[in-house]
C-alpha cells in the first residue's frame, strides 16, 4: 500500500509539475523600466519635455530604444492626451509643445503632467509624472562703470511676484558646451534679480556674445532658460585661409607661383621634346 | 686598329645563344608567375598584399624608388660624358641609354601596380593639384622616358642604317624593319648636323630632367612630415644614391654582356677602370650624404628619431641596415679603390653589391619610417605593426625586375650594344664625315 501511494505521489508529482510555469525558461522575465522626464521652457523660443527611458539589467543601466512613451495633461477630474513620441538609439525623445496654452493648470495652477509607457514583450509598463508652475526670466545687458553686467529677473507668472532665493546659472554660448560665467550660484534677491558681471575678452564672431540665464531643473519651476545677445564680446578675427590659394587648398586654389613656375617648366621641357620629334621628321625628309 | 667586317661582325645583333634562350625564358616563367599574382590582385584588392594602414608603402613603393634611381644612368654616364667629350664612353654609352630607359618604363608600370584601382589612372592626370609632389611625379616620369628614348634613338640612326644594308640579302624582312626605324638615314651633312644639334640638346636637357626626376623622388618623401624622410638633405641624398645605383646596375650589365658577346676587344680593362673609379665617387658622395642623414638626427636624439634609428642601428632592420653600409656602400669603396680591385670579375662583384645594396637601401628608407606614426593607430591587429612583403607582393616585385631585365634582353638582341658607326669613326674605318655622334 505504502508503495502504491509512493508512486502515485510521484507520478502526480510529475504531471503537475509539467505544468508549471518555472518549467519554461524561455518564457523571459519582463525588466522594469524607468522613465524620466523634463521640463524646459525657452524663453521666447520652444516649450518641450525631454524624456529618457533606461533598465537596470545585470546591474547595469541600459538604454531602451525605439518604445513609444504617450504624454498626459492631468487634471482633477480629467486627463486630456498631448500625443506620443519614440524613443532613440539613446533612449532619449523629445515631445515639443507650440505653446504653454497647449496644456491646462490644475487650480493650483500647478502643470500636472503624465508620461507612460505601455510596457512590451521586454519591459513592465512604467509612468512618471510631474508637476510644474509657469515662471519667466527677463534677461538684459546692463553697463555699469564700464563694466557689462548680465541682468536677470526671475517671477512667477501667475502671481506676478519674483522668486527669492533661486539659484540661476549665467553662461556664454559656445561651439561645444557653454561657458559659466559668474559666481557657482547666483541666487535671487528679494527682487527676484541677479546681477553677474562680464568678464572682458570673451571672443564672439563679429563680437556678438549670446548669454544664457537658466534656472536648472527647479522643483516647483522646471527648467527656464532666457538667452539675450549682446556685442560685448571680442571680435574673433577670422585666420582660415579656406579662400585663400595655399599648398593646402584644392586644385582650384593652387598658388600662383605654383601654376606659373611648374608650367613653364613643363611647356619648356616638352617645347624642347617637340623640336626634337620634329628633327625626326626632318630626318626622315632630308 | 680593327677591320670595318670585323667590327661589323662583333658588334651587330646576334642570335641567342642556348645560354641566352634559357634567360629569357626564365624571365618569361617569373613575369607570368608575377602577372598571375598581379591579376590575383586585381580581383582581391590588395588585403592580398601585407600593406595595411601603418605600412601603407610597401615593396612596390621601394621597387619604383630603385628602379627611378636606377635610370639615372642615362644622365650620369651618357650626357655628362658626353658633355664633357670623355672618349672611352663609345662602348658604355648604348647599355646605359638601354638600362636607363627600360628602368623608368618599369618604374612608371611599379607605379601602377602599386595603385590599388590601376583603372582610374587617368584622375592622375584630371584631377591633379599642382601643390602635390605626387603630381610632380607623375608628370616628370613620362618626361623622363620620352627623353630616354631620344637619347636612345637618335644616336642609333646611323646604325640601324647600317643594319638595313647589312640585312639586306641575308635576311630582308629584318632589313626592312631597320630600314623604318632609320628614318631614311644616308649620312648626309644635312642629317649629321641635325643629328649632332638634337643630340646635344638631349645631352643638356636630360641633366636638369634627370635632377627633377631624382628630386620628385625625394620629395614624395621629405615633404610628408615623418621621421626618417622629414629632412632637407632628402634631394640631394637621392641623386648621389641614384648616381650609385646607376653606375653600379650599368657594371653589372656590362660585365655579363661583355662576356657573353665576347667584347673584351671593345670594352677593355680601361672601360672597367675608369667605371671603377666613378662607382668609387658615386658611393663616396652617397656615404657622405648617408652621414649627413644618419649622424644629425642621432646627434639631436629626438626621441621619434632616436627610436627609429635604434630600429635600423640596433633592431630587426640592423643586418639588412649594415649590409647596405658595409656590403654597399663601404666595401665596394676599399675594393674600387685598389687597381686591382678594379678588374672585369672584382668589380662585378663589387657592383653586384651596390645593386643589391641599393634595392634594400631603398626598402630601409621606405617601411621602418611607416611603421613609425607620429600618432599610433589604436586597436589595429599587431601584424599591421610590422610588415614583410607578402608572396603576392615578391611575385610582382620579381616580375617587374625580370621585365626590366627582358626589356634590356630585347633590345640587346636587336640593337648593336655597342656603337657600330661611331666605333667605325674612331677608328677611322668608314669614308664618311667623321664625329658621328652616338
């Protein structure tokens, strides 16, 4: 009997276990993916939400590519759909918006916005949400005692009121990576302004000098950036010999001497070989 | 004094011997094993070569530098002698126009093998930018050989007349083929003065062609920014070395061709005496210029320099490095400069040491430099850090040379070697206008 029971313990054993879901190695585990999102307001310019998606796999972070992330206005009682947007080969997207007046505040006045991700065969769904308020930065150029100052108010556009104590970064455009000017933080006064002072000599094509005021990933604020261009700068003089006929240039801009002297030699060494070919045929005739 | 049939009779074209059928078969056999590699080539591309990005010049560059070099002979030997009326040039004259012009044919085929798409040749010369020496080259080589071939072919008229008439009976065909390239040549005053005047103005042209030719050469290298080629002395150091490698390939021939056409009567222990003295000249300036490139750049220790020249001095390129110096150029230099040393069989082994010198001379100045970048290239296999020449590259290399040789063969076989008017000139022989020129 003992043994009866045995075998149908195992037996039983065995056919529910074929069943069993740990079974199927090959049925993956789906990785969790996290979003990121930002927003960016350009004064005067674009108003977009950068947005990143990556995975922690094997203890690394790796990019998702290529997912389609939808963006929601969210409001109390009512979420309205922006659209969507694809992930790159960075795993990075960016989801332009025409104007603020695209999107509602909530009574607060506070942007609520919500990206979300499906999910696929590789990865769980994932949303992030975030919430921000309208502010502007009014940028200028002042000169004060010969010196260029970088002026800048920071206020929150529904109360109209300036925002104390932010730190906003001042920077000079350039070709790769713009350069920080100023002290490392330069935090609003009670006005909501900050004043940094310009170094002298920073070179600018024709001495134009684009200067970025950004307050940078602020909590309640996102990201606003104002730019304001100003020839303060030291005009670049312009050394590229492109126009110019050098040994480097291509045929069209030989140098001169170079097209002279070699040809003339040439004409004078092959006039020599023609006079020669044609005693040949004197030769012949004679 | 020699008898006019005598003369005649030594000194036109003969019928190759068993010896002379063996050569040039030989010289067929390598050009064809060379002509498959090549086609081989062609089909693969050149990953068939062991060129890759470091050594980007290999053996063929090497090749044509020695061949340029070697072609300088018609400009050493044959304008400056004859500009400065030297006599005993007479039997020398034809193998150095001869060398002279097969090695700068070959050079400009060496050129093409090297490129790996031969089929866009022509953007050589439509697309070409004055400001680059490659340019330079490409103009002053078939300046070169069309030069050559004058020097060549003027010199020969009265003989190929000569040969005309002496063909005619016994074999008409040949005679009448002579009788086209003679160019209607009677010996008239009105052709020898015509004759005399181009000579001449080839004899003066081909220096300074000669000079450019050579100088280009150099310059390919030393206006690229490298160590080992970067220097001032590159022009210079390339005519003295060319001056080498011409007198030494012009010995050799004459040596063989002296015995196998049994022309002791014509080139003498004089003619080997005198070529003698001029290879002890040639290899002294070039020894002088080899300090001049070695003992500077040592002396300054730039670190670039000083690794390179530790690879050539003290490396895996040493043996082949001193056997240039020592078996070249050195050597030859002791020998040359005993009277003794300066019979027919010293100094054709002697000359065969320069020749052989000077091809390996101009495969040190062409790889250890590639293989030492001013920026190493990263994550390249470490075989593209050294580089032999593949079978591919010996194969080609070999037929180029064997071509050469078969070039040279040829027209030996169906041109006199030696003067036949001019030696009749000199010794008085021939009823016509003397001071023929050849």
């Amino acid at each position: 009997m003992n043994s009866r029971l045995l075998l149908f313990v195992i037996i039983s054993a065995f056919i529910f276990n074929i069943g069993s879901p740990d079974l199927y190695a090959q049925k993956a585990k789906k990785n969790k993916a996290r979003l990121n999102v930002q927003y960016v307001k350009i004064m005067d310019g674009e108003i977009y939400f950068d947005i990143k998606a990556s995975a922690r796999i094997k203890k690394k972070t790796v990019k998702i590519s290529g997912i389609e992330i939808n963006i929601f206005n969210e409001l109390e009682d009512e979420r309205i759909d922006l659209g969507k947007t694809v992930t790159d080969m960075d795993g990075e997207s960016r989801f332009v918006l025409k104007s603020l007046n695209e999107i509602k505040p909530d009574s607060s006045n506070t942007y609520n916005i919500v990206v979300s991700f499906k999910g696929n065969e590789s990865f769980k769904k994932a949303k992030k949400s975030i919430s921000f308020k309208d502010a502007i930065i009014e940028a200028k150029i002042i000169t004060k005692d010969s010196v260029n100052y970088i002026s800048a108010i920071l206020t929150d556009t529904e109360t109209k009121n300036p925002i104390v104590d932010e730190s906003l970064t001042v920077q000079v455009q350039r070709l790769f990576k713009p350069l920080r000017i100023g002290e490392e933080f330069n935090n609003t006064d009670e006005d909501g302004t900050i004043m940094v002072p310009v170094e002298e000599g920073i070179p600018g094509i024709d001495g134009n000098l684009t200067f970025e005021v950004v307050l940078n990933e602020s909590d309640d604020f996102g990201t606003v950036k104002a730019m304001v261009t100003g020839s303060i700068g030291v005009p670049i003089v312009d050394e590229s010999t492109f126009d110019q006929r050098t040994m480097w240039s291509p045929r069209n801009k030989t140098p001169v001497f170079l097209l002279i002297f070699p040809n003339l030699l040439i004409i004078g060494i092959w006039g020599f070989i023609v006079y020669l070919i044609l005693n040949l045929f004197k030769l012949s005739k004679s | 004094m020699k008898n006019y049939d005598k003369i005649l009779k030594d000194l036109t074209p003969r019928k190759f011997n068993k010896l002379g059928i063996i050569w040039t078969s030989l010289l067929i056999v390598v050009i064809i094993a060379g002509l498959i590699a090549y086609i081989d080539q062609l089909i693969k591309g050149q990953v068939v070569t062991n060129m890759r990005d470091y050594a980007l010049w290999g053996i063929y560059i090497s090749n044509f530098v020695f061949f340029v070099a070697t072609s300088f002979v018609g400009t050493v030997i044959v304008a400056f002698l004859r500009l400065t009326h030297k006599g005993w040039r007479t039997p020398l004259v034809r193998i150095a126009e001869i060398i002279s012009l097969a090695c700068i044919i070959m050079a400009g085929i060496t050129i093409m093998i090297d490129m790996a798409r031969p089929d866009r040749l022509l953007n050589l010369f439509i697309h070409a930018r004055l400001q680059s020496p490659i340019t330079w080259d490409v103009i002053i080589i078939p300046t070169y050989i069309v030069l050559s071939f004058l020097l060549l072919y003027f010199p020969l008229l009265p003989d190929l007349a000569i040969l005309k008439k002496y063909y005619k009976e016994t074999k008409p065909k040949l005679s009448k083929w002579y009788g086209t390239f003679a160019l209607n040549w009677t010996g008239s005053k009105v052709q020898k003065a015509i004759q005399t005047k181009s000579i001449k103005t080839i004899a003066y042209l081909i220096i300074p062609v000669g000079f450019i030719l050579q100088t280009v050469d150099a310059w390919l290298f030393s206006t690229t920014y490298r160590v080992g080629w970067s220097s001032t002395n590159m022009g210079a150091y390339f005519i003295s070395g060319a001056f080498v490698a011409g007198v030494g390939a012009l010995i050799t021939v004459v040596y063989v061709i002296r015995r196998t056409y049994k022309l002791e009567d014509y080139i003498t222990y004089l003619h080997f005496d005198k070529m003698g003295r001029l290879l002890v000249l040639a290899c002294l300036i070039y020894l002088y210029f080899n300090i001049n490139e070695y003992l500077i750049p040592a002396f300054l220790a730039d670190k670039e320099e000083e690794s390179h020249l530790r690879l050539l001095f003290f490396g895996k390129y040493a043996p082949l490095f001193w056997f240039v110096i020592i078996g070249g150029l050195i050597v030859p230099i002791i020998v040359l400069t005993f009277k003794k040393g300066r019979k027919p069989l010293p100094m054709f082994i002697m000359a065969l040491l320069v020749v052989l010198g000077s091809w390996w001379k101009r495969y040190l100045i062409v790889t250890p430099t590639l293989l030492h970048p001013f920026l190493p290239i990263q994550g390249v296999p470490e075989s593209w850090r050294q580089y032999f020449p593949s079978l591919h590259e010996w194969l080609i290399t070999g037929a180029t040379l064997a071509m050469a040789l078969l070039i040279i063969t040829m027209l030996f076989r169906y041109l006199p070697i030696i003067p036949i008017q001019r030696t009749a000139d000199e010794n008085e022989l021939l009823k016509t206008d003397k001071n023929t020129e050849s």
